[in-house]
C-alpha cells in the first residue's frame, strides 16, 4: 500500500495545532502521511490499523500519537462499507500539531528539550492506556468545543501529560524508516485490501503478485522493500492480530481459532502466534486475564 503525502491543510497554514472531529460511514482507507504530529482518539470505529511496519487490530476507545511522516491508516471492517447497515459510523477526534513551529515557539520558554524528546518517542507511534489515556482523551475531546484561547490552554496540558507519561506503547518498530516514494504506484494498496479482505482463506504470492501485474520474484522485493516485511510474515501478522482480538473478546477454543484466522493448521497457528507475539495462545490469554 502506497502511502500518500497528504496536505492537512490544503492553503499550507495551519498555525502550530488544530482540531478535527471526523463522522463518516467509514475511515478513509488511503495509505498516507504528513508533516505533522498526529494525536488520534477513536471513539467509535473498528478494523485493521497500519503504522510504519506496525499492524494491528484497532476498535472503538483507542488513542495514538502519530510523528511526522509516519504512514499510516485505519482501514474499516467490511460492515462499515455495506449500505443496507446502518449505525456503523465511523467517529474519531484528531489533534494536528507542526512540530517545527511547536519548537519555536517552546524554544522561547527554555522547553525544547521536552519537544525534542516527545518527538523521538512518537516518531515511531504511542498507543497509550491507563489514566493517561483517560486523561488526554477528556483533553481532546474538550477540545472541539473550545474557543481558540480556550483551546490553546488546553493543548498546553496536552503537552504535558504526552512529555511526562510512561503510559504507552510504541508500534513501529525501532528500526523502522520510511522508505516509500512519490513516484510508487498504488500496487501495494491493491494487495493490502487483498489480504484484509481474504486473510481467513488461502492467500497465495502468485495471485497478489499478478494482481498488479507483477512477476513473484519482483514482487516479493517490491514488498519487502517497501514494507520492511516478506508477504508471507504480513499476511502472517494480520492473521495472528485478528486472533488476539477474538482473544480478547472472550473465551475460545484455540483449534477452532486457528482455522477462523486462516491457518491450515494448529502447530502453524501456535509457532507464529510465539514468533510474533513472543508467548503462546494459552500464555496470552493468561496474560489478558492477569
């Protein structure tokens, strides 16, 4: 999936922070990213989330800091796209903020350290929980309501929690560099949708690759490439997220989970549960319970 440089304010002059509350049948499903800081609550939606090289379930209460340049999207379940159900709607609160004219404006307080700081830890995308969620979430939400003065106050205690919270988790990985390129093509966006849609069935290198029109030892390093992942560990980590989520959902009968997710087998299903989860089912679920 190709991501898009994206404008967040198309006249180039968003000042150092905005506000946007987004209600729509379902998340725009384009791979992209952009200069700014993005800080993402959703608070009714659900489906398969990409950052960076971070793949995961998402569902409604989720809250995430996005850095600059990170491409990233929240692709909705097939429900949402379906007309004749209604009530689906897809709702989020998102904080944009220029992370360069937020430096210069704390620069002139002595506070730079802590942007530069939160800027490295973000840059690879922060889930938080706990009473930092609770509380930035509140913070957000108040935001949409706010006159400018108002708000401005408001996104100051924003910066403060997100400077001093250990709340949280980072998706991409450490390593991860953006390497994807004005000139790609939207190839990448075709078999993503693909395996989103497919994933509890077989999924087979040869048909991505022909569906945009590739040979499989090209399209396996265009991937790879563009990724950081092989087809196989991506459609692989799609299948175990959307295995931790039924986990979570309640109990479950781990043979009979292993087919729902597309594996042809148990000890499939189980080594690349350890492999990218670094514990078993039966751990897991002990440790959803703990």
């Amino acid at each position: 999936m190709k991501p898009v440089f994206a404008k967040i304010r198309e006249d180039g002059q968003m000042n150092v922070f905005a506000v946007r509350v987004i209600d729509l049948p379902y998340f725009t499903t384009e791979f992209h990213f952009h200069k700014e800081c993005q800080m993402v609550y959703v608070e009714q939606s659900e489906g398969k989330r990409i950052i960076g090289d971070s793949i995961e379930d998402f569902s409604s209460d989720e809250l995430i800091l996005l850095g600059p340049d990170i491409p990233h999207v929240w692709h909705n379940n097939s429900k949402y796209f379906d007309k004749k159900k209604k009530g689906n709607n897809a709702r989020s609160v998102a904080l944009f903020f220029h992370p360069e004219k937020l430096l210069a404006a704390m620069e002139i307080f002595g506070l730079s350290k802590q942007v530069v700081s939160l800027m490295r830890k973000c840059s690879r995308g922060m889930k938080f929980h706990g009473a930092t969620k609770q509380a930035l979430k509140t913070l957000l939400l108040e935001m949409t309501t706010q006159d400018q003065l108002t708000q401005l106050s408001t996104f100051i205690q924003v910066l403060e929690k997100l400077s001093h919270t250990r709340e949280y988790e980072l998706l991409a990985s450490e390593g991860y560099v953006n390497t994807y390129q004005m000139k790609d093509n939207d190839r990448i966006d075709i078999v993503f949708k693909y395996v989103f849609s497919d994933f509890k069935t077989d999924i087979h290198l040869d048909k991505a690759a022909a569906m945009v029109n590739m040979n499989k030892q090209a399209f396996c390093r265009y991937f790879k490439n563009r990724t950081q992942k092989t087809f196989v560990q991506f459609v692989n980590e799609v299948r175990i997220g959307h295995a931790c989520k039924l986990l979570a959902e309640g109990p479950q009968q781990i043979s009979l989970l292993a087919f729902e997710c597309g594996f042809n087998s148990l000890s499939n299903f189980n080594r690349f549960f350890r492999e990218i989860k670094n514990v078993s089912p039966k751990e897991y679920i002990k440790l959803l319970s703990a």
